[in-house]
C-alpha cells in the first residue's frame, strides 16, 4: 500500500513538474508574441539616443514595422522642420534624437532664392563664370569649440555635396571641433575677415591670392577648416605673406597646438579618404586649411 502511495506521489511529481515546464514554454512563447508585435521595438524607437562616435552606419531602427517606421519619418520630418528655421551657428539640442535624425539632418539642396540672395555681389560675384545649378547648399551640423551642437552651412560645387555631407557628419560624430562655419558673404565675401574669425567655408568667386588665377573656391571645390589656426603662407613679391595677418604664430607647425590640422589629424584623414588633396602637402605655398577635389572636366 505504502509502496503504491509512493509511486502514485512519484508520478503525481513528475505530473506537476511536466505540467510547471509547460507552462513556463507558454510565458515564453507569450512574451515571444509581445516582441513580435512591436513593444520593445516601441522602446526602441522612442528612445535611441545620439551615438556620437560612431560612424557612418547602419541604423538598428530599420527592424521598425511599417506602422512604427512612418511614425519614425514623421519625427524626422519634424526635426529637420524644427532645424531648418534656425539660423546657421545656432546651438541645437539633440536630446532623444535618433542616430537616423542626426543623419537626416547633414543634407544638401539647391541654393533657394533665398540663400542667393545673400550670395550675390558677394561670393557670387557679377561676372562668375560657374552657374548656380553647379552649386549646393550644405547644411550640416559641427561640434563647436563651446562643446556644443552648432548648425554649420556651406555652399559647395554639387559634385562634391554628398562627400562634404558624409565627411562632416563623421566629423561631427567623432567631436571634432569647429568654431564657425557660415557663408563667407556673411563677411562680405572677403577671404581675410573669415579666416580671421577662424570661419570654415568653401565657395567664393575669387582668384587665388596674388594671382589671376581662379581659386577651387570659385567652383565650390575647395573647402578652409579652421583656417585662423592654419594659415596659408605664400609669397608675393618675394616677401613672405601669412594669411589670416594675424595668425603668424600658426605657422610653426613643428609646434604642437590645437586645432592644429597635420597629417595624424581627422579632418585630413577624412577630406584625404575622399580624394581631397590638402594645401599643407604643397611645395611652393602652404595652405594648411584648404583640401581641394580635382574632378575631371
Ligand atoms: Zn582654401
């Protein structure tokens, strides 16, 4: 009797444990249905913050279902709205934005009527020689020397926007610092007041100096980083010139300072992976703040 109680209580045992296993598959399967339809995908797009330091990649959000990713869209649509109101060198928070947003937000369009009109009789000389269908307007965003997200703006040759975009974007990533970057007509299209407020920009109708010749800045193909912290040394007359005037100091480059841009730095690494030549690789004249693209005619 005894003996039959116990292999009944035996089997009662195994019972409960087999009936324990398979309600525990049951929870499992369950919360499998729960991720299927979309609720740590939710989380997920609500809350990716920015991932500065990282490169150009791949975002994890392309597992969005279509109903989760139109939604994402929207969000775009209402950063880039938000973004594109505010002025160039404005401070921008990224707060909860998304690595996609981030992205959307380095982009190049047509010059608007708009942006022409602060161009013209400035950088867009009478006269130029390159239409304006050649030209982009890049609006990207760069890390500034405050440690804050600025808006950066640029007028590039279109042939070369899309690497401009990609570039700064992996700059910005990576923190790089810049400390203005606006149209050089804000300046009145002079050369010299942009570099000596250290502005990083790239089309300007004008002859390289102390020369007739038309400057890469005249096609949009030539970009300054940083230029008051790389100067550009020539000589005219036989005399040696620095320009900006003021950045003399700069041109010790066997000196180590910031913002100093040499063959170990980003930026060149950067401009040079996209088939950019940098100035300060020249023989005759120096220039440590230009990188160019030569594009076939
Ligand atoms: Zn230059």
């Amino acid at each position: 009797m005894y003996k039959r109680l116990f292999q009944w209580k035996d089997r009662k045992g195994a019972f409960m444990k087999g009936l324990f296993a398979a309600g525990l598959s049951l929870v499992v399967v369950l919360s499998g249905a729960c991720i299927k339809n979309g609720v740590p995908v939710k989380n997920s797009a609500k809350g990716q913050q920015v991932a500065a330091g990282e490169g150009d990649g791949q975002d994890k959000q392309d597992v969005l279902s279509p109903e989760a990713s139109k939604k994402q869209e929207r969000a775009e649509d209402y950063y880039k709205k938000r973004y594109k109101k505010k002025k160039a060198s404005s401070i921008v928070s990224l707060r909860g934005a998304s690595k996609k947003q981030i992205r959307s937000m380095f982009y190049q369009e047509k010059i608007s009527k708009a942006v022409f009109r602060r161009m013209y009789r400035k950088s867009y000389k009478k006269g130029c020689t390159v239409p304006k269908s050649e030209l982009r307007y890049v609006r990207v965003l760069y890390y500034g020397f405050d440690k804050k997200t600025h808006i950066g703006e640029l007028v590039v040759n279109r042939r070369i926007s899309k690497d401009i975009c990609s570039i700064f974007y992996q700059l910005y990533c990576k923190k790089y610092p810049i400390e203005k970057m606006v149209l050089v007509d804000e300046y009145g299209a002079s050369d010299e007041k942009s570099m000596a407020d250290n502005n990083t920009s790239s089309f300007n109708y004008r002859p390289v100096s102390g020369t007739a010749r038309l400057s890469k800045h005249s096609y949009g193909l030539a970009v300054d980083v940083n230029p008051f912290y790389n100067p550009y040394l020539h000589t005219v007359g036989g005399k040696r010139v620095c320009e900006p005037a003021m950045a003399r100091k700069y041109l010790n480059r066997s000196k180590s300072f910031a913002h100093k841009i040499d063959k170990k730095d980003i930026c060149y690494k950067l401009f040079t992976k996209y088939g950019f030549s940098w100035g300060g690789n020249w023989r005759s004249v120096k220039d440590y703040q230009h990188f160019e693209k030569v594009l076939p005619r």
